[in-house]
C-alpha cells in the first residue's frame, strides 16, 4: 500500500525521535523499488542500484538523530540516491555498463480480445522504448512527474534544476511522445485501410 506525503513524514519523525524499526521497514518497503528504478536511470544496473539504495536507508537509520530538521523524505532520499549514484559512476568509470533486466511487474491481461491486448502491447513498448530514447534528464523528469506522481518543485530539488527548467523539459518529452504516438496511430490506420481494401479485391473476385 502506498503512503502519502504526510504519512511519510510522520514515519520519519518517528524514525529519527523514536528509533522506531518499525516505523523505518515502512519506508523502506514504500520507497524502495521507486528509488531503485530512479538509481537504475544514472548506473544501468539492477543489482548495483539494489545495493546503493539499501546503502543509503542503512545510512539513514545510523544517522537518524541528526536528521531530524529534515522536512521531505521523500526527496532528501531521492536525493540521497542520486548522491550515491554519482560516486558509484565515479568509482567504477571503466567497468562497461550493461542493459538492465526486463521489469518483472504483473499486470491483468485481457483474453477476451487477443488482438486488442496485441496493439496495446505494441503500443506500450512503442512508448517505453520512445520514453529510453530521451536525453537522460528528460527521461527522468518524465518518469518522477508521470509515474511518480511528483510536483515540479520536488523533482528540481532532486535534480538541482528550476522548476522552469523542470517545465520545460517534461513538455519537449510529452511532444515527442504525442509525435510518436500519432505517427504510430497513422501507420496503424494506414495499415487497417490497406487489409480493407485487400479485403474488398478478394470478394470482388469471387
């Protein structure tokens, strides 16, 4: 279940004044596949992205009582992971990045109408794939606001840009997706059109 801002706040303030273990499981299994698929965007790989956001809680229960003044969670850890990331980079410069593993989400699948499920996969991989082909920083920004549901505000604190910048961004990323897309429903009308009119030839010569 997912948790809502104040609640995430509320968790951390009996994290930090309480040690509450509780309390830190909480976010941890709130926060940590989001970060993880934020940490995977700078380094490409799975298992290293697991092990720096664990890092990163692990460094925040040890620390807890001097965060206390911290006011939003949420983006002081996405922060923090970024952080890491960067360091990991810097670290491990000459070891060759490799493409991450395939996501492993379920999600219910339409049966009924094999053909329909067919076009919306074609149509998700389309976008997934025009999504990846955006500049980094785009693609970012696209997934926190998109996906994440987050304000421009927090994702320039994330990120250390305005929210102008922000702004800009997300909505170059929305106009080459809508380009995209629309190429892809024209093609797709173009094709239906095409197996009509085959359709129309054949009956003609019967």
């Amino acid at each position: 279940m997912k948790i809502s801002k104040t609640d995430t706040s509320g968790l951390w303030k009996r994290l930090c004044f309480n040690d509450d273990i509780k309390a830190f499981e909480l976010l941890f299994h709130n926060l940590n596949t989001r970060l993880i698929k934020f940490c995977i965007f700078y380094i490409r790989q799975k298992e290293a992205a697991e092990d720096i956001v664990s890092d990163v809680f692990i460094k925040c229960w040890e620390s807890r009582k001097s965060l206390t003044e911290v006011t939003n969670p949420e983006t002081y850890l996405f922060v923090a992971v970024k952080n890491q990331s960067f360091n990991y980079l810097k670290k491990f410069s000459n070891i060759h990045l490799v493409q991450i593993e395939a996501s492993d989400e379920v999600e219910f699948v339409n049966t009924f109408d094999p053909e329909k499920e067919l076009e919306r996969k074609e149509l998700h991989f389309l976008l997934d794939k025009a999504i990846a082909s955006l500049p980094q920083q785009a693609c970012i920004i696209f997934k926190l606001i998109k996906e994440d549901g987050m304000k421009y505000k927090e994702v320039a604190e994330i990120l250390n840009i305005s929210p102008r910048t922000v702004q800009t961004q997300l909505f170059r990323a929305m106009k080459k997706l809508s380009i995209i897309l629309a190429a892809h429903q024209l093609a797709s009308k173009s094709s239906e059109r095409a197996s009509s009119d085959h359709d129309i030839m054949g009956l003609s010569l019967l």
